[in-house]
C-alpha cells in the first residue's frame, strides 16, 4: 500500500499537460474520486492470440476475424494457448444508433458484432475489442467519451472478454483536470464494467505526457495490462530494440492479473501499419524476449500465412511456459556489456518451481559471443528451450549468436531451496 501511494505522489506532481482536442463538454465532473481497485481475478497468465491490426490496419472485417478464429483451430495455436481474437481499431460506424449505441460498420461486419462475438466463442476462443475514452480513437473512430457505461454495457451484451482501452486524442472536456486526474479516466470504464453482468479484461494503451509511464499508475485504476513501449513496432527492429531498455526499468511491475504488453508479435506481413518486416532471427528474439517479460503473446498479422517452420517456433510449449509461468515476474537485465556497436545482455526470469529462464542476447549488427555466468547456480542444468535439448551441467554458457539474435536456456540450481534464495539475493531478484 506504501508504494501504491508513493506513485499517486509521483504522478499527481507531474507538471507537463498535453494539447486538448475533441469535445470541449466538460467531463471532470464525470470521473470518479481515486480508489485503488482490487484485482478482478482476470487474466492469471498473460493473453495469448491474435490482433487484425497490422494486418489490417483501420479496416478490420469481419470476414478476416472469422478467418483468424478458424485458423487458430487450424493451425494447432488453439491448442498451444492462443485463444483470444482481439478486433483493433476502426470498427464501429460513423455514428451511433438511436439509442446511443456503438454499432459496427455495415459494410466490412454485415453480420454485425454480436454474430462475429458469437463465430469466435463457437471455436473456443475470447473476443477482444478496441475502444478510447475520447471522443475518437487513435485512428479517428468514435471512442466511448461520456458513453462509458453504455459502452461498457454494450461491450458487456455482445459477449466481449477483452477490451483494449487506447487514447490518442485527449478532449478538450478534460482540460481541467487531465494533468492532475488522468488516471481516473481509465478508472472510470473499469468501475463501469465491474458494475455491469459480463467480467472483463481491461488494457491501457497510449496515453500521452504526463501519464505515458503506465505502469507507475495502471494496476490502482483496474487495469489488467498496460502497453510499455511507447511505440508501435511497425514491423522496424529499432522501435522494439527502444522497448528492450523500457523494459529493464520494469522490474516490479507485473503481477498475476496485470502484465507489461511489448506489442504484437511480428509474424508475418500485412495490409495494416506495417512499415518493415522481422527477419527469422527477429522473430525468434521478440518472441523469447516478449516471454522472459511475461508480455501477451499477440499475433499482429495472419495466423494462416505462416510457415510451418514459424509455427513450430511459435508453439513451442517450453518457450511458451515462460511466458505463461504462474509467478508473473518480468525478467531482469542481469549483465550488459559493449559488443560491436551495441550491447550484449542476460536477462534472468525466476521461475514458479524455483528454476529460472535466462536469455542471452546480442543487440549488435554482428555476430557476437555471449556469455552467462553460472556459478551462483551451484554447477546448473541447462537446457536450450528453443532447440529443446538438454545442454548438461556448467558454471558458464556462451553461445555465439547472430545479428540481433538470443538464446534462451532453462537454468535448473543445484542445492534445494536454499541455494535458490542465495541465488535470488546474488542476481538482485529478492
């Protein structure tokens, strides 16, 4: 409780106000007083799915929804954990129907959003969706301002299990007190779905100056995930690396039912956003670094357009139980070193059974050798969990890895219990 109310300090005192677009109909009045809400009891390990943003930008149909949904089935992803379709930005109408609702656009959901929410849930899996608090999202749709609780109702009718909740363009109605209150902004739709039939998961996206650090403020205000990076990844290497140092810094905040979200899994190309496209190598580092974070594994492009090679990488199930490890640590920048025109790092994640996962990562141009040192470990097992190989006993792992490349081992002590607490205390992680 102490540090929760450390953070409302720091954050209540930044002094930066961001331009005011949009609405000018005050809605301050609106907000409610600051509460730090309990857990739902949502999301116990982070998400796991696919999006339609990069491959489809602000145009998401319906069609393409029902192809992600099937092909999750199709291509074994279900059944390794992806389970969410999440429907981006650009979906709703040009203008709410006569009872004030959101509806979906009639030409790209001609079935409309009920009966895409029910096409999902029939193949087993969750329906996430996109909305703002401002008068209009990041991409210029309608958002939920002063339509909070019948969006939340409506959200909550259609059957939705997951809401992205994303702010670009704050309004004008909010200049009073969008410095010192911004919080209460995103608390104001979780209390809203709370009060409503159907439990949520809630995520803050983009927030701009002074709240863009989410994660000093977003576990008090009921929110399940909050995006860290700062940027969207577009599919350019240099915006994810900017996420590698964000990240670093993150240790502490995540927990069961509120994870760090690094973005969308670069897996292929797309109609959307895109600007560039992740090599294999990439790939494979996003998705070991993206675990080690215990970060949503979220496909940002078509799940049926991958290799069977990517797929096997992504279904890795000993990959993936890092991501999913019940404990929720972020992993730790443990060792940073020169190499080539960058840094070459280990990054340690303690583990639910004691054990824990270590990645080895050149950040370089080149071709680089990293290494781990093991001693602390007691003469450790080691096992490379993307080849899923044992590689034996050993008080230091170097690899040599390409160009932006990681290795990712699985680091089991010896010495019971105890040694692992002195472990813990050497690597700063108790």
């Amino acid at each position: 409780m102490k540090r929760i109310l450390h953070i409302w300090v720091l954050v209540l005192l930044a002094a930066a106000v961001w331009p005011l677009s949009g609405d000018a109909t005050d809605n301050c009045g609106n907000l409610p007083s600051p509460t730090v809400l309990a857990w739902n009891g949502l999301l116990p390990t982070p998400r796991m799915g696919v999006s339609t943003w990069y491959a489809q930008g602000s145009a998401p149909t319906e069609a393409y929804v029902k192809t992600q949904a099937d092909g999750l089935v199709s291509t074994g992803l279900l059944a390794a954990g992806y389970n969410f379709v999440v429907v981006d930005d650009g979906w709703p109408a040009a203008s709410r129907d006569g009872g004030g609702n959101l509806v979906a656009n009639a030409t790209r959901f001609p079935d409309g959003m009920a009966a895409t929410v029910t096409y999902v849930h029939a193949d087993g899996e969750k329906f996430g969706i996109y909305s703002s608090p401002y008068s209009t999202t990041c991409a210029g749709y309608l958002g939920s301002y002063q339509h909070e609780s019948a969006d939340a109702t409506q959200f909550a009718t259609w059957g939705a299990d997951f809401l992205d909740y994303d702010g670009c363009n704050v309004d004008a109605g909010y200049s009073s007190c969008y410095s010192t209150a911004g919080p209460q902004i995103w608390q104001l739709m979780a209390q809203d779905i709370r009060a409503g039939s159907r439990p949520m998961i809630i995520q803050v996206g983009t927030t701009p100056s002074p709240w863009a650090n989410l994660w000093l403020w977003a576990k008090p205000v009921g929110q399940n995930e909050y995006r860290f990076d700062q940027q969207d990844i577009n599919g350019l290497w240099a915006n994810f690396d900017g996420a590698i140092d964000i990240a670093a810094g993150l240790s502490g905040y995540s927990a069961v039912g509120y994870w760090a979200n690094a973005d969308m899994l670069m897996n292929g190309t797309g109609s959307g956003p895109l600007t560039g496209t992740f090599t294999a190598t990439q790939q494979q580092t996003q998705f070991g670094m993206d675990s080690l974070w215990s970060s949503p594994l979220i496909f940002g492009t078509d799940v049926t357009a991958m290799s069977s090679g990517l797929l096997a990488m992504y279904k890795n199930p000993e990959v993936i139980a890092v991501d999913q490890d019940a404990l929720g640590l972020i992993a730790k920048r443990t060792s940073q070193t020169s190499c080539g025109s960058a840094t070459c790092e280990v990054w340690t994640k303690m583990l639910w059974d004691g054990n824990y996962a270590l990645g080895l990562l050149n950040r370089a141009s080149t071709t680089q050798t990293v290494t781990a040192n093991l001693s602390a470990y007691s003469n450790p097992d080691v096992r490379d969990l993307f080849a899923r190989s044992d590689l034996g006993h050993m008080t230091s792992y170097s690899v040599s890895l390409p160009a932006y490349g990681m290795a990712l081992v699985l680091v089991t002590p010896n010495g019971g219990t105890a040694m692992q607490n002195v472990v813990m205390q050497n690597m700063g992680i108790r």
